[in-house]
C-alpha cells in the first residue's frame, strides 16, 4: 500500500510531463483505479476493527494455514477482498500508462528519446497486466474453498495446498521489480543530472530493464526450494540470471557518475546511498539464488535482512531521491539542504543498523515471525543493536517531515524558478508547478533523450553529448543553478537565501 502506489502516483504526475503529453489517455479511469486502490486499503485495515482481528495468516496468504478451518476471521475475508480491489487498481493504472506511452508522445518523442523513468513505467505496466491478474484469480480461488466449498488446496479432499504458493509466487517476484524498476528509473533521472554529464549506456538501461521484467516471471519457484516441488538447477540458475541485466545497469550509473562534475545535493546523495545499499541487496540476493545456501537460511533473518536491503535500499531511498528532486516542480519551492542532508545520513545510518546485523542472526539460526528467544540462543545483543537502529530509522523521518512542513505551510522554502536543476527532460520546461493541461506555448525541439539540456546548449544539441558545463551555470551552494526562465523571486542562479532551519 506504499511504495507501489507512490510510483504508480509519481508515473501519473510525471509520465505525461516527460513525453509531453497534456494529461494520462485515460483521466476517468485513472480516478476509478485510485478509488479502487484507496477503498482496497481501507478494507484490509479494516480487518483490524473485527472481533477476531487481521488476518491472521501472514502476508504470504500460504494454504491450509489461511483455510476457513484455521483461519476463521472475517479479516481473513476483508484481506482476500482487499487483494483483489488493490489488484484491479493496479490493472487499470497499468492499461493507462501503457496507452499513454504508446499514443500520446509529442513529435519527435521516439521510443529511444524517451526518458529512463517512462521506460521503467512502461515495463513495470507491462509486469503488473500479466501478474496481478493471477493474484487475484488466486484470491478467488481462496474465497471460494473458505466459502463454496472449492476443495481447490484442501488436500484432504484432492486439492493441493503447494498450488497457491505457485500463484502467489508468479505473482510475488515480478511485484519485487515492479516495487524497484520505477526507482530505477528515478534514479537514472538523478545520476546524470547531478554530475553534469548524459546518462552512461541509455539503450543499455533500456534493454537491461526489458530483460530484468522478462526474467521476473520465470524465476518464481526460488522462493519454494525449501518446498521440494521445484526443478532446483533451472531456477537456481534463471534466478542468478537476473543479476546480469542488474549488473548491466549499476555499471551505467557509475558510468554516468565517472568523470562527472558531481554536485552533492540531497537527491544525488540518495541515489549514492540507494546504489551502495542495493549493491549488498543483489549480492545477498545472488546467494539465496543457490539452492543449497536457500536451504541453509530459509525463514530466517538472513531473509529479512535480505528483503529490507532490497526494498528499502532499492525503493525507499531513490523514492526520497525522487522526493528532493521533483518537490520543486509539484510545488514550485525547494526544500531546504541542510535539513535534507540530516534526513540522508540518519536514514541511511540507521537503516543499516538496523538490518545489516539481521544477516549475522540468520546465519546462526534465528527464524523470522518468532516473537521471542531464550537468552541462551545468543541473539540478544544483535536484537538490541537492531532495535536502536530501528528507533534510528524512525527518527529520521521527523528533518523530513519538519521540512517539508517549513517549506509548504510555513513558506520558507526557497523558490524554485521553472528548472532549479538544469534539467534534461520535458517536465522542466513546464511551469512550476504545471499547469492543468502541463505546458503552455511550444514544446522545445526533441532530438535527443533530453530536449531541455538541448535547448539551453545548443552548441552541444548535435552531438547530443554534454560532459563538459560550458556555456552554463554551475550549481553551486545547495546545488541550484541557472533556470531557463527568471527565477520567480528575481534573485539570480546559485543565491541561496541565508535562512535557517
């Protein structure tokens, strides 16, 4: 209910801006879909109104254990109903983005001039019509052992219990890239315009992201070795696979950073704490990938820790990159650096903290989803590191949010001008914020993947390369620099205000 949705609300804000279309193809159904979505959220917490509780299961829903037999719950129910509300939101945002990629690019906006963040929607799109699907067919088919008598994975009566972690599986590893593509593609948003330099290897990206969304459908099994029922040396080996196209793309983003003119602003230094903490993400990855080291760590923290790294490192923080970088355009004023940069390092601190010391309790044997130890198990120590940088972690939303709140309610946020980055894409030459329709007047020439930067060094449109900052404004300070228009408060590139927090 989090990340997914916030990329899905990022790709409705931004998609049109960056292929410079006027709205999504389909505004009435984009409505419906966030209807569905929030109405789905609300009946899954509502489970936690009955008198039996939420369901009581795990998230993982796994059969006979969210039977009607052992899981009686009308929470249990409202979870099912959930999934498949949640689901259908998904589907339909999918369908419109894809439409709106395919049919509503303006002139001169091939498929190959688009920006890394549309192309990674576009997939991502594309994974959500072929997994979603099943996952609610899967709900279905629950609902209808708990309450029609299906018998589908009642194994006392024929059923068989495995078939609905094949389901939920086909369902569950694509949903992992589709929670970290579009952060991905915000990332590859951030990279090359913070170290003054084109994105490193864009059809690369693109052809990596194609292949990481071809790869996540057929790896599902590897989160059942541990079941028996899985062909173990073709998963094992399709599932280290996908570490290719993965590698692929952490080399072009080092390849963007190399021999740049970096700036250290808030969003690149998200991204760069995103690239460190993904890189320990994939590399434990690769190692549960293995069967026999699977079989070792399965339902342990090593686990966890694995997952944490992942998503967090994967999603969350190129999410707060995302934040840093487009809170300008949404709402024409910055926010504030020193404050950003409190919020990186104790995100980033505690988030290690937290997780990184969860690889070591799982090699020694500590399983996930148990409340309590003995003392003599050795955990403890671990657990208590782990909960401080917990708290950590916790913290560290409250710069962010005092932040934010400065910058909107309090106005004391600097404003922003139309492009404070020197941006590449088409959503910097709209207004800040956009207007209704997204752009007034013309829409600068696209003859590259970054018709902005082209318009502002026209000495360097041709060749479409631009390692070199002549002719421009250097960031400097918090990272601002020239805007391609004046800036709303009249004050000149690079002159911050002296306000503190």
């Amino acid at each position: 209910l989090f990340l997914g949705p916030f990329a899905f609300g990022l790709a409705n804000y931004f998609v049109p801006l960056q292929i410079g279309a006027r709205d999504m193809a389909f505004p009435r159904l984009n409505a419906l879909s966030y209807w569905f979505y929030l109405f789905g959220g609300l009946t899954m917490m509502a489970g936690f109104l009955t008198a039996d509780g939420a369901a009581d299961f795990g998230w993982t829903g796994y059969t006979p254990l969210s039977s009607i037999v052992r899981s009686p719950s009308p929470g249990a129910d409202l979870w099912l109903l959930a999934i498949v509300l949640t689901g259908l939101s998904g589907v339909l945002t999918a369908v419109n983005i894809v439409a709106t990629v395919i049919s509503m690019r303006a002139p001169g906006m091939t498929m190959f001039r688009m920006p890394i963040f549309t192309w990674n929607m576009l997939v991502v799109s594309l994974l959500v019509l072929i997994a979603f699907p099943v996952l609610t067919s899967a709900g279905a088919m629950l609902f209808a052992d708990r309450h029609l008598g299906g018998h589908i994975f009642d194994a006392a009566n024929g059923g068989v219990p495995v078939l609905w972690q094949h389901l939920f599986w086909f369902f569950g590893h694509p949903e992992v890239y589709i929670l970290v593509l579009p952060y991905f593609g915000v990332v590859t948003e951030v990279l090359p315009v913070f170290s003054r330099r084109p994105v490193f290897g864009y059809a690369g990206l693109v052809f990596a992201t194609i292949a990481i969304g071809a790869l996540s459908v057929g790896v599902w099994a590897h989160h059942m070795f541990a079941t028996g029922a899985v062909l173990l040396p073709f998963f094992t080996g399709f599932s280290m696979l996908i570490a290719v196209p993965t590698g692929v793309k952490l080399f072009n983003w080092i390849g963007t950073l190399w021999g740049g003119k970096i700036v250290f602003t808030t969003p690149l230094l998200f991204a760069v704490g995103f690239l460190f903490t993904f890189v320990l993400g994939g590399v434990t990855g690769v190692m549960l990938a293995a069967a026999p080291i699977d079989f070792h760590v399965t339902d342990s923290y090593f686990v966890v820790a694995h997952m944490h790294y992942v998503l967090f490192g994967g999603s969350v923080l190129a999410l707060y990159a995302g934040i840093y970088y487009w809170f300008p355009k949404i709402t024409g004023r910055l926010l504030h650096e020193g404050w950003g940069k409190i919020h990186f390092w104790l995100t980033l601190v505690g988030f290690h903290l937290t997780f990184m010391v969860q690889h070591v309790l799982g090699l020694e044997g500590m399983p996930r989803r148990v409340a309590d130890y003995y003392p003599g198990d050795g955990f403890t120590f671990l657990n208590q590191v782990s909960t401080a940088g917990a708290f950590l972690l916790g913290a560290s939303t409250l710069p962010f949010l005092w932040n934010v709140w400065r910058t909107l309610k309090l106005n004391r946020g600097e404003l922003a001008g139309d492009d404070p980055w020197e941006g590449h894409t088409l959503e910097w030459a709209a207004n800040s914020p956009p207007h209704p329709h997204n752009f007034e007047g013309e829409l600068p020439p696209i003859r590259s993947n970054r018709p902005v930067w082209d318009r502002t060094n026209p000495d360097h449109t041709e060749t479409g390369h631009g390692d070199r900052a002549e002719g421009r404004g250097e960031m400097a300070g918090t990272g601002v620099g020239r805007t391609s228009g004046k800036q709303r408060d009249g004050r000149g590139a690079g002159e911050k205000g002296t306000e503190g927090g």
